[in-house]
C-alpha cells in the first residue's frame, strides 16, 4: 500500500476526542478546524518506516496537504527519513529541504514542526549560512514558521553551537515581537533551558541581561533546571510586558 492508505487502514475513531483536545482544535485555539483519524506517533513512524522508499513526490505532495493531520505528519516524517538516509547524496537532500520550505503552510502545530525542523533544517543548516532562521523568527507568517525558526536550532545546541538559538531568542525580545504567543514564549525558553544545558553561565549571564523582558513562561521554561534560589533570582528580575 502506498504512505497514504497505509495511515488511512491505521485510523481509530476512538482517539479522535481525545487528539482534538490535546491539540486544540476547538473555535478560537490554535489548532482550529483540524482533523484527526486516531493515530498515535508510533503507529505513524511504524507506517513511515515501512513506506519510505517507496514514496515518490507525487505521494508526498498528496499527504503533506492532507486535510488530516496524521497523514501530514506521516508526509513529514518519511521526509526526515529520506533526508536521513542520503548523506552521500547532497541533491536528494536539497530536493527534502526545498519540499519542506515550499510547503511551510501545511505544517501547522507544535507537533509537526518540532518533530521535523530540527532533523531537517537544523541538520542541512549545519554547515551552512543560517540567515533563513533569523528572517523566519522576524517574518514568520505563522507562530509555526516562527517556532520553526527557534526549535532547528536544536541541531545547533546538540553539537554545542550556542549563538543562534541566543540570537534568536533576542529577536522574539523585541519590541516588534509582541504579542508573542503562549507557544512561541515556550519553545523560546524550552531553548533556552537546552542552551543552558551546554553551558550554563553562558544562560545566566543572557538571563542576567534579558530577564527583565521576558514572559513569565518563556523565564519559567529556561530556568527550569536552575536551583530554587536562582530562579527566584531571575524571576524578580523581570517586569511586566504584553503576551497572549
């Protein structure tokens, strides 16, 4: 069976309500309007890793804009896996790339963006000038474009490159930033907090300089992992400003 029957003949009516709530798609939340058929993540990577080879453009293309939202996801993840498995060959890699970019619209939740940008964006950015993460965090579309922008930069800290993700950071600081939505602040500090990881007096100097600005969940999120007395620290540093 093709990717696209192959997650169709997988749907359980029975989880839908469950995935509609979690993913907020009632009117007025953010994934509003979404459609579920009831798969979990590890039936869809089961199904992706049974179907990838056999997934052309034209089945890609198909799934990606599939009005639902396991098939876009299992279109994404066949993706990463193609991506994955042509490190000897730069043009097929270019080509997952260039179909992700061209395709930015339908990846429209935190779980599909997380899931995918930092395997593929963050892993052929490596490398490379990264300036595309720096124009989607100021001119982002969407809070997905946005999110995007920060969470590739996970590839970055895993390998201890440290700059973007601060960079990054500073620009959803900016004036110009706001209102910042409830996930864009929460994948900033959840960053942040990675960032920290890597090398922790590099976080509480930024901190120190920039907590004054931040949202209460973007400080929250970063200094998670902080003893009890430094996050009290930093949270009497920072002042009020406006977020959703």
């Amino acid at each position: 069976m093709t990717l696209y029957d192959s997650i169709l003949s997988r749907r359980d009516q029975s989880l839908v309500p469950g995935l509609t709530r979690f993913f907020k798609c009632g009117p007025g939340q953010y994934g509003e309007g979404d459609k579920f058929l009831g798969i979990k993540v590890p039936v869809t990577r089961e199904v992706v890793r049974a179907c990838w080879r056999d997934t052309d453009n034209a089945e890609l293309e198909k799934c990606i804009s599939s009005e639902y939202h396991e098939v876009r996801l299992a279109a994404l993840l066949t993706l990463v896996e193609i991506f994955r498995r042509s490190k000897r060959d730069p043009q097929r890699r270019k080509y997952c790339i260039d179909f992700y970019l061209a395709h930015l619209q339908y990846i429209n939740n935190w779980d599909l963006v997380d899931l995918s940008c930092y395997p593929l964006l963050g892993e052929w950015l490596m490398d490379k000038d990264r300036t595309l993460l720096h124009e989607l965090a100021r001119n982002g579309k969407t809070i997905w474009e946005r999110r995007i922008s920060i969470v590739s930069t996970m590839t970055f800290v895993r390998a201890g490159q440290l700059d973007d993700t601060y960079s990054i950071a500073g620009i959803f600081l900016e004036p110009s930033a706001y209102p910042l939505h409830d996930l864009l602040q929460k994948a900033v500090g959840w960053l942040l907090r990675e960032a920290g990881k890597r090398d922790p007096a590099r976080l509480e100097k930024w901190l120190g300089q920039n907590a004054h600005g931040m949202s209460r969940v973007m400080l929250r999120y970063a200094i998670e992992k902080f003893p009890p007395e430094m996050r009290l620290h930093f949270l009497k540093l920072r002042k009020s400003v406006i977020f959703m």
